[in-house]
C-alpha cells in the first residue's frame, strides 16, 4: 500500500482542482446557500468527467479508478465547499446500492446514478439515536407481497432532492435496508435548516408500502459497511475544506497589517499558524491511508479494517476541523465574525461535517472498542 | 546483475554472521559503535570487522576509503537481505551517521584519507560538540575561543550535550576564529582528537538519572589548523546541514516496540474493567486519541518515505517530524504515569516493578525530546518561515 499518486491520480486532482476554481466561486456557494440549493448543471457536469462512477464497476456505469482517486475529487470539492449531492448519492446511495443491491437493482439503478440523472439518499438517523446507526424504531411490517414502513427519519442528508431513499427499519428483530421511491405514497419529507444550508430533511413513512424486492441484502453490517467508507470520503471533503479554510487564514497574515506590520510576524501567530500546518498534514496522512485501504483487495480491506481506518480518519479529521475553524476566526479578527466574509462559511460546514457519522469522542471510543480497550 | 549481487551476499551473509548476530538486541548497548574506550564481545567485534572489511559498514562510500563502493539499488539489495536473515548492523555512530557523510561532501582528499576508513572500521568513535553553556537554541552565538598559534588552533571554552563525549575518541566542534562581524560568520568547524592535553569530560546527570550526555572542557587544547573541514571562518552552513540530519534521525527514535500493548495492559490492571474494556473512560479517551495521533504520524513518515523512494523532492510533510514525533513521545509517557498512579511515584525499588520504574524515568527523560535537536518553538519557527511563508519581523 503506497502513498504515492499515480500519474493518473494526478490527472484526476489537476481536473478537480481547474473544475472547482473555474465552476465554483465562494460567490457561487454563499448563492446557493441562501437559495438552500445545489446546481443539478454542474452536477451533470461531475457526470460527464466521470466522478460519479469512480469506484462503480465500468459495467455499470463507472471507471473502477478507484478510491484514491475519488479522495482526490472529494478534497478539491471540499475545498471549493460545494453543494452537490457527491456523500448522499454516490458515498451513500450508490454504495448502499452496489453491495446490497440484487443484480436487478444494481443492472437498472445504478448507470442512472453515475450518470447524473437519480438522486438517492439514506435515511438512517433517528431522534435520539445520536451516532448510533443501530438505534432505529422505524418498523417494517410483512405484508402478503412485501413490507409496509412506518417511522420518522432526521437528517437525512440530500433527504428534500433525492429520488430515491435507502431507509432503515426493524423487521421484527432484524435491521434491514429499503429502497423507497423518495415521492411514493405515504412519504413526506420536510426540509431541514441547517448551519451549512445543504439540503437535509425529515423523511416521515406514514405506511409506505414497499414489495418484497425492495429490501437489500446485507442488514446492519451493509449500513456499516457503506456509512464507514462514506465516513472515509466525508474525511477527503473536511480535509479539502480545512485546508481551503487554513491557506485563507495564511493569506490575511501575510496581508493584514497591523502595528505598522504583518500581522503574520507575529511569533505567537506564527506558532499557531504552524500547529494547524501539522495537524492538517497528519490529517492528510489518515485519509490517505483510509483510502489506500479501500482499493486494496478484500483479503487487506476487510471490514474490521476499514471500521478502523475510518475511526481514525474522522477522529482527526473531526477534531482538526473545528481547530482550523476556530483559529481561522480567532486569526481574521473582527472581519472573521461578519457574515460578508467567507471563513464563516468554512467554520459552519466544519460543524456540521463534525457531526455526521460521529464526532470525534464517538469515533475515539468506537477506535478503542475495536482495539479491544 | 542486481540479481546475481543479491545472491552472491546472501550466501556470504549466511557464511559470516556469527549466530547471536541473527537475534534481535537484547538491549540496546549490545550495539557495537566501534571506538577505543569501550570492550566488545567477540562475536559482536567479529561480526564488524567481517562487515567492515568489505566496505558493508559504509556500502555506498567510495572503495577508495574503504566503503562498499555499493549503487543504490546493491545498498538496498544489501539491506533487504540483511534484514530477511534478521541481522544486527554490524556498526553505528556518529562518525557513521554523521562526520562521515559531512567529509565526502565537504572534506579535502586530506581528511577523508586519514578518517573515512577508521570510521569504516569502527576503530575511531566521534561525538558532536555543538551547544555551549551559553548558546543552546541559538547556536550561532557559540563563544569557544580558537586562535592560531603557528600551524595550530589553541581552544579555550566549554561545550555540553556532548553525547557519549566519555565514549567517543574524536569530536567534531565548532570553534569561533572571528569574533567580530555577524554572529554566524567567524565560526570554523574542525576535526579535535579528544586524547588532546587539555580536554576534561564530565558526564552530566539528568532529572531522570545517568544520561550520555556530558560536559567537555577545553583548556589551551591545541588542534592543527589542517583539521578545519571546509575553510576558516565559513564553519556555519556546515553546522546546519548536519543539523537538519540530526533532526529527521530524532524523529522516529522514542517510539519502542509494544508501547501500547504495555499501556494498554497497565490500563486494564490499575483501572479495572468494565465489560471487558478499561474502566475509566476519560483514560480509555485519552489512549484512543494517542493512538491515532501516532497511526497519523507513522502514516505521515510512510507518505514521506513512499515519496522519497518514487524520487520526489521531500515534500512539507518532512518538516513536522521533529515537532510533532517529540510531542507524541511527551503526551505517551505522562499519560502512562495517570495510569500508574501511586505507582507512578517510584525512584527505586522496593515497592515499584521494573516496568512501573522505568516508565517513571521514562517521563522524566521525555521532557527532554522538546528540547534537545532543536526545541519545538524553533522548530515551529522553521515550518512558519520556510514552509508557509510567514514573514520575519522587520
């Protein structure tokens, strides 16, 4: 397992790189924040680059380039904080669907997913839940021909877009997953407003009556299995958006003058400036890794070792972004509170991220459990 | 070729390396670092001078002063068979790690004939002398006086930190020639045989107890001004190059083998469990955290590592190993004295174990790390200015 790019991984983060500085300006995302939207145009466009099949096999639409390659994607979105529905349709939905899809669903679902053209989202969070993705009340009933559902799921990322849901219930005793179509009868969905104005929702199953065929195979270990490489890739997205939020920070030191000087001489600012450095660097290094893991064959990335890898990606990754968006604002100053500057962008999304998939005392206790202390 | 190479060592590896040799270090003075002052056992003396002979203490010096004359590809060949048979290396120390590779790049033919192949050999052990009483972070303002007398330097002044300064046979140490003029001129960097009239050395004791460290004086010790590598008065950029190898060597080394399977057993024992799992879940928070700081370390010195082997310039990351794998070291040793409590206050027995005495010492040494090689605010300096360019105060 090397940690060294390939020339086609470099090809990859040059395109993301050039895409998000020329497609998607700060100005672009504090619009659509206001707005609560996403842009289905650049979407299509993250289609037709092929960022959408990255890690989907090429029969079904996708590249096989691989994880590395898809972190690679995934940091310069980060870094450009853009909208699009990349964890919720493709970290999400389509793994949810490529493991635990029958060979129908994945034939019919899943080129429309890489393509751009369906939006999916997993409803798996539940009132009082917290990050446990075992704590689930939703029920489903069996019913001659399939299942009814009945319950109420929050959070649900990409849950007010998405065309099609991946929900959690109980059958009897068991965990199971379902497709449901996001606009069937008995679905209701309520947006939810959050800090970093990405699309979120409430999902209520008032009955919804769903066939036999649309429960996945797999239980709660496929919900772990897909949220622990989703929470994988959401570390590329927060490592993307805390350095984007550090090298704005480094910019105003060198430019902010103060006491007739650079405020970035400063030796008390310097050594901070230069704590951050190290801990994005480390970081990087998690999520590097993590990946690597994910494109190595199933004997090395076993699931045990991938509950692993991800604990330790977003323990960091979670403790460093709120340390780079706390010193961003204590750094910036007065202008660093103002709603007009755009570091307040960074330190909302960094919240939020924090808290999806477990922050970083969830996923430290999680790493010791599975370390046997 | 590289095949053949390959082979060829294999056998003689197995044919030479005397059996002890083939087992991991009982502890780690039964390395051999070669000098005069120091007994060896014969198998360990046997085993250098078998290496040693073909230039495989130094494979990838010049033949010409007796290294291995090895490319590197037959260095790593050499390497990765050495290790498959789990050898020992054969020799270490400063005149290894440090003199040596300083005097084929800036040596004069001179001062490479006379010193390379004792250094190869291990006949000749070297220590540093650096840091003085009153320049530490700021080395630059070292004050040992050289002034030329005829063909000779005559030294007055004191160094510390001398690293097994009671051990070694020579020192490499910079002088100030010109006291006059900027700070980091007038520095000269010489080769001094401790064996001079004149040199006293006093190991010094630490809060933790014995230490390699001592104190070297110098009193109207007279070096010929033919020991001075590069030329007088130009010592500096000499001094930093090895500087920032020391540094990168520090990095990696506080870490021992099994730290946390010991930590996590001292854990279960003096806490207690609860269903199976430490009982204090502060603590187990705490190790948790440590553990995947160190897990994003290693991962990050195996990104500079994997780099540096495709043939990358060392990246940013390189700058932070000092920093941060010091740190780490300090938070492990402390968090292991929360585990032991009571048992964390022992100086000797009766009363402690071994384990609970040695992670005791083991602390107080760690405060040290932060220190030595450069302290982590010079250090912090270093990655501001260098690496994400913040500017000097005007």
């Amino acid at each position: 397992m090397n940690l060294v790019l390939s020339d086609e991984q470099e090809m990859v983060r040059t395109a993301a790189r050039d895409f998000v500085a020329s497609r998607s300006s700060l100005k672009r995302i504090r619009a659509l924040r206001d707005a609560g939207e996403f842009s289905r145009d650049l979407w299509r466009e993250m289609a037709d680059l092929g960022w959408l099949g990255l890690t989907a096999p090429e029969e079904l639409g996708g590249s096989g380039l691989g994880y590395v390659a898809q972190m690679l994607v995934l940091e310069e979105l980060g870094r450009g904080l853009c909208p699009e529905p990349f964890l919720s349709t493709i970290l999400l939905g389509q793994a949810a669907i490529l493991f635990g899809g029958s060979a129908a669903q994945r034939n019919e679902l899943l080129p429309q997913v890489a393509s751009g053209e369906k939006l999916v989202a997993l409803a798996c969070d539940e009132e009082g839940g917290r990050f446990e993705l075992d704590h689930v009340t939703t029920k489903a009933t069996p019913t001659g021909a399939g299942f009814t559902l009945r319950g109420t799921k929050g959070h649900v990322l990409g849950g007010a877009s998405a065309d099609l849901l991946v929900v959690t219930a109980m059958a009897g005793e068991t965990l199971d997953l379902f497709l449901v179509p996001a606009n069937g009868v008995g679905v209701e969905r309520e947006r939810e407003r959050r800090l970093d104005g990405r699309d979120a929702a409430e999902v209520r199953l008032y009955g919804v009556e769903v066939p036999a065929a649309a429960r996945l195979e797999g239980g709660l270990p496929l919900l772990r299995r897909v949220v622990d490489r989703a929470t994988i890739g959401l570390g590329a997205e927060m490592l993307g958006a805390m350095s984007a939020a550090f090298q704005m920070t480094l910019d105003y030191l060198k430019t902010r003058v103060q006491f007739g000087v650079p405020i970035g001489s400063f030796q008390a600012l310097q050594h901070r400036a230069a704590r951050l450095f190290v801990e994005i660097e480390l970081a990087r290094s998690a999520v590097w890794r993590a990946h690597a893991l994910l494109d190595e064959p199933a004997d090395l990335c076993t699931d045990d070792a991938v509950a692993r890898a991800a604990s330790v990606a977003k323990a960091k990754c979670s403790e460093t972004i709120m340390l780079v968006a706390h010193e961003a604002i204590q750094m910036h100053g007065g202008i660093g509170m103002t709603d007009e500057h755009d570091i307040g962008l960074f330190v909302k999304r960094a919240r939020v991220a924090e808290m999806t998939f477990g922050d970083a005392l969830f996923h430290r206790d999680r790493f010791a459990a599975l370390n046997g202390f | 070729m590289l095949d053949a190479f390959r082979e060829e060592v294999r056998h003689w590896l197995q044919k030479n390396a005397p059996p002890r040799m083939r087992t991991p270090l009982a502890h780690p003075d039964e390395v051999c670092w070669g000098g005069k002052k120091l007994q060896y056992p014969e198998d360990v003396v046997r085993w250098r001078d078998v290496m040693a002979e073909r230039g495989f203490t130094a494979p990838t010096w010049p033949k010409a002063y007796g290294g291995g004359g090895l490319s590197k590809d037959e260095a790593r060949a050499l390497a990765e068979e050495m290790a498959a048979l789990s050898l020992r290396p054969p020799l270490v120390g400063f005149g290894l790690s440090m003199i040596g590779p300083l005097l084929l790049q800036e040596g004069s033919e001179e001062l490479k004939r006379r010193h390379l192949p004792s250094i190869i050999k291990g006949e000749i052990r070297w220590c540093q002398g650096y840091s003085e009483p009153g320049a530490g972070s700021d080395l630059a303002s070292l004050a040992t006086r050289a002034k030329r007398d005829g063909s000779d330097f005559v030294l007055n002044g004191q160094k510390i930190w001398t690293s097994y300064g009671d051990k070694a046979d020579w020192m490499f140490i910079l002088v100030r020639t010109n006291p006059t003029g900027k700070k980091q001129d007038g520095i000269t960097f010489l080769l001094m045989d401790m064996a001079t009239p004149g040199v006293a050395v006093k190991p010094i004791r630490l809060i933790s107890g014995a230490s390699p460290f001592c104190e070297t004086f110098l009193q109207d010790v007279r070096v010929p001004i033919a020991n001075v590598v590069g030329e007088v008065d130009h010592g500096w950029a000499i001094a930093r190059a090895l500087l920032g190898h020391e540094r990168t060597m520090i990095a990696d080394v506080f870490k021992e083998k099994g730290d946390f399977e010991r930590m996590v057993a001292a854990a279960k024992a003096s806490l207690g469990l609860v269903e199976r799992r430490v009982a204090d879940p502060v603590v187990r928070d705490r190790m948790a955290q440590l553990e995947i700081d160190q897990s994003c370390f290693d991962d990050t010195l195996a990104r500079a590592r994997d780099g540096a082997q495709a043939g990358h310039k060392p990246g940013h990351e390189s700058s932070i190993f000092k920093y941060y794998g010091t740190e780490l070291n300090q938070r492990r040793r402390d968090l292991m004295m929360t585990i032991l409590g009571p048992q964390a206050t022992g100086w000797e027995g009766p009363g402690y174990d071994d384990g609970e005495l040695k992670a005791t010492r083991d602390w107080l040494r760690s405060r040290g790390n932060t220190i030595e090689g450069g302290t982590s605010e010079v250090q912090l300096n270093i990655i501001a200015k260098r690496v994400l360019g913040l500017p000097n105060v005007t």
